[in-house]
C-alpha cells in the first residue's frame, strides 16, 4: 500500500517535477546574485533585488550593494526552505495534494529565474484549493487569503522596458502573492477534504 503522507506526497511532487533539478534551483539560489539577471519580466526575489541594489540598464538603484542583494536572498532562501522543510515534516496527516502544491509554489518562490510564464503551474495549487473553496473543506479566512494571493498573482503588471522604482516595488506584489499562496499551503488549520 502507497503511504501518502504528507512528506511523501511532497516527495513524489519531487519526483515529478525533476527533484534533483528542483534542489539544485534551490542551492543555486544562494549567490544568485551573479547568476540572476535584473530583467522586470524576471519576477524571482534576487531579481527584484538586483533591479533596486545593483546599477542596471531598467531601473535606478536605491543604493549600489550587491552583496546587499546577495545576503537578503541568502537569508530568505534559508529561511523560506528551512521553514517550508520543518512544517512539511510535523504534518503527516495533511491532504497529500498540500504536497504537491508546496513543491510547486516552494520552486517558484526560491528559483532565481521565474519567468511570467513559469507561473502557469500555479494552476494546479489554485485548481485544488479553488476545488477546496467549492466542496467547503475550506472556509472563512482560507477562502480570503486564497482570493488576495490570486488576485496579487494575477494583477500584477509586467513592464518590459526601463521602469520606476514604483514600477519595480508594484511588480513584487506577484512575489508576495506566491509567498502568501506558500504560507496557506503551510498553515496546518487548512484541511483537505
């Protein structure tokens, strides 16, 4: 019999989603700052960074220290991954498609290139919990944070040529939807039916 517990549901996202590959994103995360680039239809967390702390070609920086940019990422890739690891591992009994979705929105929200296109898998965790809202497994709050994440994630304009720093700063709105789609997923109140 297949054990679908929570870790194993997320190891099998892993699998699907080329896990080897999806780790090495991950740890290529840190230091990205050499390796990413400042493009605004790039939407990762280092590129956003590089567009406010590095001279570039589409936006004026804040302040030129891009080891600034660097050790913000760090962090947050320590951070966001060790958090996301822990919660995974103290809930077993959570719907296995919570699993799955986490793998999906935690490689988005780590990868230091997230293209606009990649945010179409975002599908599948908005399909499940939108099925979720509909079957009412889940309620109240849930079903608000869900509609915010979404509607940040979808809203959110994407500007190809040079851009304001207002322009950069409303871009990330799309980020913290992914961030905010993350922490439901994480939230072990939320029961899938």
């Amino acid at each position: 019999m297949i054990d679908f517990s929570y870790p194993n549901a997320f190891n099998i996202g892993l699998y699907f989603l080329g896990g080897g590959d999806v780790y090495f994103q991950w740890l290529e995360g840190f230091s990205a700052v050499d390796k990413s680039n400042p493009f605004p239809i790039n939407q990762s967390l280092i590129s956003y960074l590089r567009r406010l702390f590095t001279e570039n070609e589409f936006t004026d920086p804040i302040l030129i220290a891009p080891g600034v940019a660097s050790l913000i990422n760090n962090l947050f890739v320590l951070i966001v991954a060790g958090y996301t690891f822990k919660k995974i591992w103290e809930n077993n009994e959570i719907n296995p498609d919570f699993g799955f979705s986490s793998i999906i929105v935690l490689s988005l929200v780590l990868n230091p290139m997230c293209w606009i296109h990649h945010f179409v898998l975002l599908v599948i965790p908005y399909a499940w919990l939108f099925s979720e809202i509909i079957n009412n497994n889940l309620k109240g709050k849930g079903v608000w944070i869900t509609l915010v994440s979404y509607f940040l994630v979808i809203l959110t304009p994407l500007y190809e040529g040079p851009i304001s720093l207002m322009q950069n700063l409303f871009m990330f709105t799309r980020f913290m939807g992914v961030l905010i789609l993350l922490k439901l997923l994480l939230n072990p109140k939320i029961k899938g039916g």
